[in-house]
C-alpha cells in the first residue's frame, strides 16, 4: 500500500529553533506513521520570507504530488499557501487544508507582500475539507486572524485550542485525528 502524502509548509524562521515548525513536523510524522509522508520542504530564506520565492517553491512541491496529498500550512505558511492557492493557477480539488496558527495580514506596507486579496475565497480551488487551528491565547499570532478567516471560509471546521501556543512544539492531536480521517 501507498503511504498519503502531506504536504506542510512551515512557519517563518528555521524550522529547527526550539519554536520553529520543526517539532510539530515530527510529532505529525510519528502520530501518522508509515501509512503518511510527510513532506516538509526547506523554504527558501525563511529568517526573512519572501513571497514570491516561498511561491515558486509552493508550486514546485506542489507537481510532485499525487492527486489526493493533503496541505498543511502553519503560521507564515499558511498564509503563504493561501496566497498561493487564491493565485488560482492551482486547478486541482484539494482534499483537505489544515491551516495551524495563520496570520491575517491587513493592509500596512510591510504586511502587503502577504496579504491576500479581500475576495480570496472565491479564488480558491475546489477544497472538499478545511481546518482552522488557533490557540485562543496565541502569543504570536492573535486570535482575531482566526476570526478574520470564519468570516471568509464558513465552510471550515474551527479548532479553538485552549492556552497559548503557536508552535506546538509537544505536538498538536486534533490536527493528526483530523488528518487520519480525512
């Protein structure tokens, strides 16, 4: 039998620091097992993130995988994914986006690279199952993003997480239960 792909695009930063995406990448790899794999690319200068790069990298994995993969995006990247999802140059049905501690950047200057454009959603290709994940006490990314977003994507299924984490460093068990039964 195949193993599923996952496809999981990390948060900003390098993903191997205590609070990088690191962490929660193994802990998904150990909960899914052999039945998944994980594919978690190094984005491209992730200390400072740039979208277009991030972009070509996104769509680059992207041809490599097999028609039922599942995406992951965490934090930074999962705006990214978005970005890149509403582009709509993505056509394939996406089988499930899980989107973990996702910024909603407004419309500063330095924001701009990364926001999407106010109609994004109805860019989006078909997506048949969609997770929003976000700790109510995020101490990096507020919990209005995940409001800004319900509002957006009502078809989504909302995780509301008690505490504070954002990077999930011991692991995030709603994520590979949601996973599993995708």
């Amino acid at each position: 039998m195949m193993s599923r792909q996952v496809l999981f695009i990390q948060g900003a930063g390098d993903k191997c620091k205590p609070f990088g995406s690191g962490k929660l990448i193994a802990y998904l790899q150990k909960q899914l097992g052999n039945n998944y794999e994980v594919l978690a690319p190094d984005m491209p200068d992730p200390e400072h993130p740039q979208y277009l790069a991030w972009r070509d990298q996104i769509e680059q994995e992207h041809g490599k995988l097999d028609a039922d993969a599942l995406f992951i995006g965490h934090s930074l990247g999962g705006s990214m994914l978005l970005k890149y999802l509403a582009e709509g140059t993505y056509q394939r049905p996406i089988v499930a986006l899980f989107l973990v501690s996702v910024p909603y950047w407004g419309k500063q200057d330095w924001e701009l690279e990364y926001a999407l454009p106010d109609d994004f959603a109805s860019h989006l290709p078909p997506i048949r199952q969609l997770f929003l994940y976000h700790s109510r006490f995020d101490e990096v990314v507020p919990f209005s993003s995940l409001r800004c977003y319900q509002e957006q994507l009502p078809q989504a299924t909302v995780r509301v997480l008690d505490g504070k984490e954002h990077s999930f460093t011991e692991g995030l068990p709603l994520l590979a239960q949601d996973i599993k039964r995708s």
